[in-house]
C-alpha cells in the first residue's frame, strides 16, 4: 500500500504543499480535502475578481502533478491512533502524515440586527441579513457582485487591508463607499498614524470616506439592510455591506481531536503539531505563538514542509517570517513591513513625505539592519527594501538613496 499524505484544506497553503512536494521529487499519494466547490484558488485576487479585472478562473493555483483534489468533501473528524479521516460525505480514509491547512474564517461582529428573520437570510453565510457580506471566498465574491449591481450606497465595517480593498473594489464598480474602523487609522497593523492619514486622502480621491475611530453596533432594516448605526448615535444609509474584521483560524477538527491548539494549531521548528505524523501551515498554524495570517509565510511553511517530507530537507527549520504587506490597485498602493513604531528601543527612523504627491515613506533601522518600514504613493525602493528585510541584510551607507532615487 503506498505511502499517502492527506492535506485537510485545499487553499493557497495547501495548493503550495502539494506543488512543492512533488518539485522536490516527493512520491507518496497526495489528496487535498477542500470544503469548498473549487479546487484551490489565489484568494489574494478577490477585490480584483469583484472588479472584473481578472476571471474567477485566472484565480486557480497550480497543485503538482498527480495530486488528488476533493472538492466539497471536508474532513469533518480525526482517528489519530487509526489514522483515519472522517469526511463530510460520511466516507472514511487513511493517511500516513496528515497536514491541517483548514485556513481561517471571517469573524463576525457581534451587530444587533447581523441576521435576518429568525436567524435566515440572503447573505449566503450563517444566515446574515440580506445586503450583508462576508468576503473570504469566491462563492462570497459572486453573491456580493451581484448584490452590488443593484446597490445604491455601501458600506465596509473593518478598515484594515481586507476592508480597505474591498472598499477600493466597491467604489472601482461606481458605487460611494464608506469604512467604519474602530482604531483610530486605517490598517494600523502595519501602517503609522502619518501613514493612515494618507491612505485616508488615497481612498477619498476614489470616493471611499472613512470613519476612524469608530465603531459599529447595530444594522438598519428588517429583512435587508438599509444603514449602519454607529456607537456614537449617527446612522449611515446603506443597502450593502461588506465585513471586514478579520479572521480567526479554524481549529475545531484539530481541537477535538485532542491536538494542542491556542489561538492556532501549536507547531514547532519542523511544523509539526503535537500528535504523530500531524503537521499544521498556513492560517491555522501558530508557531512560536504568533498567526501571521497572510500569504507569504504560508507559502514560506508550506514550503518547508514540502521538503521536509519529501526526504529533501529534513534537517530544515522553521524559524519565523518576516512578511510584507503588499497592495496595488490604480492610484492605491502600499508596501508596509516590520516593525514601524516612533520610540523601538536603539532604533532610528528616516521619514520623507510629500503631501502634494500624497506619497509616504519611512524607513525604522537598527544600525544598518532594516527593522520595518512603510511605503505609500511611490512602491519604486518597494523591491530592494523588502529584500534586505527579508534576508536581513545590511543596507546601504546612506539609506536616504534608496527612498529618493528615480528608477
């Protein structure tokens, strides 16, 4: 009987695994088990796929080779001393090693009036209120297309990079946006307080307003939404809306099954979990207590563990990312990294703004190592910086060149 790796979630870690498992000459049976429809897709191109600019179908992730894809069919239990899957079809199957890349899911916020009648509605998750959507798929992305085609007026709850491109997406589509974000500037996971004032001007010049320092707490409307009603008392007239409030990874499967789980599936240096032969990458994995949530270091441990099990790399570590966020829409585009607050013990900070030009960049260093930076309105350094943060290395003598040289 062959060896045979089963991967529960057939997102973008998993899609990564499977490729580069089979790049690095692995051989074993490899079966992805996706809940949704479609076989893996670059989630990353959703605001663009709601725009039009590119096909649900240019959005498919290549897999390797000889890998099995499932789709709707998820692994719904765990039998670690049998190793066996249980699936939601009610079918059973084995696995040698067994990689959890289950992903995350769209938190929704605790809203007076979130669902429809008796808990139903047109939303197409968890019965949300018609007019009210999530945005993590693209079933997701189709109903919010389609809602938005007869929409009048919308309005995105969460400011970070999610409700940020969708905010953009929406407007692009010819309809007034407005944000509500509860911190006090735009995506202030990565950028500076400076860096969100700008990003404000960007997105009003696309005719998205936003409300920082905000916070929603009731949607308007009986069967559809009509408005957001914000802490402070005011209302805002919307028959769209779009949650943007982050994720939580998904470790339920996990979870019940008796595996360590803290805010995501515990893995240590060889992305391993705490049960034999089980492995844990991409949005449900924590590692050294941290999530990060995002494209680069999934694909990072993906990676990894793709050599590992391969029999290519197995004295291979996995000591942390260092992960860039990226965006670039038309006009609206950002490049942030690292750490990018003003008083980091033994650091120093180079800053060049111009408001005419709307454009942001900082530079924080610790001697000649780039410990995060910020660019807004000009990504030109945005290649070079992000490689020397990376790979940690030294920059130039006078860093100022690298935000002020034309290329």
């Amino acid at each position: 009987m062959s060896r045979r790796i089963a991967v529960a979630g057939a997102g973008m870690a998993a899609a990564r695994f499977a490729q580069q498992y089979r790049a690095h000459g692995g051989d074993a049976e490899v079966v992805l088990y996706g809940a949704e429809p479609r076989g893996p897709y670059n989630r990353v191109l959703l605001a663009d796929v709601l725009t039009g600019r590119h096909d649900p179908e240019a959005t498919a992730l290549p897999h390797g080779t000889g890998t099995t894809v499932r789709t709707g069919c998820e692994v719904v239990g765990l039998d670690l001393v049998e190793r066996r899957l249980r699936l939601s079809g009610g079918e059973s199957a084995r696995y040698d090693e067994l990689v959890l890349a289950t992903g995350a899911n769209p938190v929704l916020p605790p809203l007076r009036g979130l669902h429809g009648p008796d808990g139903r509605g047109g939303g197409g998750r968890r019965g949300l209120k018609e007019g009210v959507h999530a945005f993590r798929t693209l079933a997701d992305c189709a109903r919010l297309a389609e809602d938005a085609a007869g929409a009048e007026r919308a309005v995105v709850i969460g400011g970070g990079v999610l409700g940020v491109s969708a905010a953009r997406a929406l407007a692009a589509l010819g309809l007034p946006v407005e944000i509500v974000h509860q911190a006090p500037y735009l995506i202030e996971r990565h950028l500076d307080e400076r860096a969100g004032i700008a990003l404000r001007g960007h997105l009003a010049a696309l005719g998205v307003a936003t409300y920082p320092g905000n916070r929603a707490r009731a949607l308007c409307g009986a069967v559809r939404v009509t408005g957001v009603e914000l802490a402070g008392g005011h209302r805002l007239d919307a028959d769209l809306v779009v949650l943007a409030c982050g994720v939580r990874p998904r470790t339920g499967l996990a979870g019940a099954a008796g595996i360590a789980v803290r805010s995501g599936v515990v893995v240590d240096d060889r992305l391993a979990a705490s049960a034999p032969g089980v492995y844990a990458i991409g949005d449900c994995a924590e590692h050294r207590g941290t999530v990060h949530g995002l494209a680069g270091p999934a694909w990072e441990q993906a990676d990894l563990l793709a050599a590992r099990l391969a029999g290519a790399g197995e004295g291979l570590r996995y000591t942390g990312s260092r992960p860039v966020t990226r965006l670039t829409a038309g006009s609206l585009e950002y490049a942030a990294f690292g750490e990018v607050g003003e008083d980091l013990p033994g650091t120093d900070v180079l800053r060049l703004a111009d408001p005419t030009r709307g454009s942001y960049k900082k530079l924080v260093l610790r001697g000649d190592r780039l410990v995060g930076g910020i660019l807004l309105g000009d990504l030109t350094a945005a290649g070079d910086l992000a490689r020397a943060y990376e790979r940690d290395d030294p920059l130039p003598e006078n860093p100022l060149d690298l935000l002020t040289t034309d290329r």
